[in-house]
C-alpha cells in the first residue's frame, strides 16, 4: 500500500477547506515537532506527523462582530471531536490503511482535554508525541493560531518531512 504523504494531504480539498482556519503554519510547526517527538518516543513518524498536521482541522470559526470571541469559543468548542471525523474520512478517502486512520483519529481526538471534564487522560505513545507537538507551537494567546505562510513554503516544508519520514520508515520494521 503506498503511503499517503503530507503532501497528498494538504492538496486534498477537504484540507484546503479547512486546515488554513486555525492557521496552516501552526499545523505544518506541529508536524514538524512531532516528526522529531517521534523519535525520542519510538512512535511511528508517519503516523505522527499525519496526526500533528490534522490535529486543528476540526476548528469553527467563532467570530462575532468581526473578531473572535474567546468565550464563545470556550463555552462551544468541540474542535477535537470534529477534526477526528474530518481527518478520518479525509484520510479514508486518500487511501489510508484503516488501521492508521484510525490510530490519527484517535490522537487527534485528544489531542487537547479543554473540552473534557476534569480528570486524567492515559494517552498513548502516539497520542502524546501529537499533544507535545501541538503545545511546543503554542504562543501566549493563541497567537499560534494566526502565524502566516505561503504556498510555496508550505508545500517545500511538508516535502522536506515526507522525505525524512520516508527516510525513517525504511529503517523500520513495522
Ligand atoms: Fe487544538
Ligand atoms: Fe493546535
């Protein structure tokens, strides 16, 4: 089965849609950071840098009066929840192997608990190398969200990450 690259990912229209709302440089940062979490975790960097570059593309847009209203936001939020579903079947109809949308759904679901009751979630290897990813890009008030890129750089980065990945699932055996 051939592997289904970033790139492929980020051409799709269902990523074109959707992934530029919480900012397409946070996502490609994101993945960047868990390619190299990946590493000191033994996660698969495939797995990890697909989940990374998804994990906001749930995101709705709360504005009012032309700004973003951060209670709304807050009180309304189920961006995690979304993105799990949109990065599924984005994945799905890509041609992913099951089995890895399934594990990206599921770390893209928790990737965040700030719409889960108080307690302690037992994340999965996968599940925090993308929890660590996406709050080693985090910037005081959300500025991470609104940090900007262009095309042509986005797509030399996400090429540069699929050749490391690939690089590093040639030394893998599973
Ligand atoms: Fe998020
Ligand atoms: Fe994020």
């Amino acid at each position: 089965m051939k592997r289904v690259t970033l790139l492929d990912v980020y051409q799709h229209p269902i990523a074109q849609k959707y992934i530029t709302r919480s900012g397409l440089a946070h996502a490609i940062s994101t993945a960047q950071y868990a390619f190299d979490y990946s590493q000191e975790f033994d996660v698969n960097p495939d797995l990890a840098v697909k989940a990374a570059f998804l994990h906001d593309i749930g995101h709705y847009t709360w504005y009012k009066n032309g700004s973003w209203d951060y209670s709304l936001y807050k009180q309304n939020d189920i961006h995690a929840i979304k993105g799990a579903e949109r990065a599924h079947k984005l994945l799905i109809r890509l041609g992913e192997n099951p089995v890895f949308a399934k594990k990206i759904a599921l770390a893209i679901l928790l990737h965040t608990d700030s719409y889960l009751p108080d307690g302690n979630l037992q994340l999965e290897p996968l599940q925090e190398v993308v929890a660590l990813a996406d709050k080693a890009d985090e910037e005081p008030g959300g500025k991470h969200h609104y940090k900007t890129i262009s095309n042509s750089e986005a797509i030399f980065k996400l090429e540069s990450l699929d050749k490391k990945v690939e690089g590093k699932l040639n030394l893998r055996i599973s």
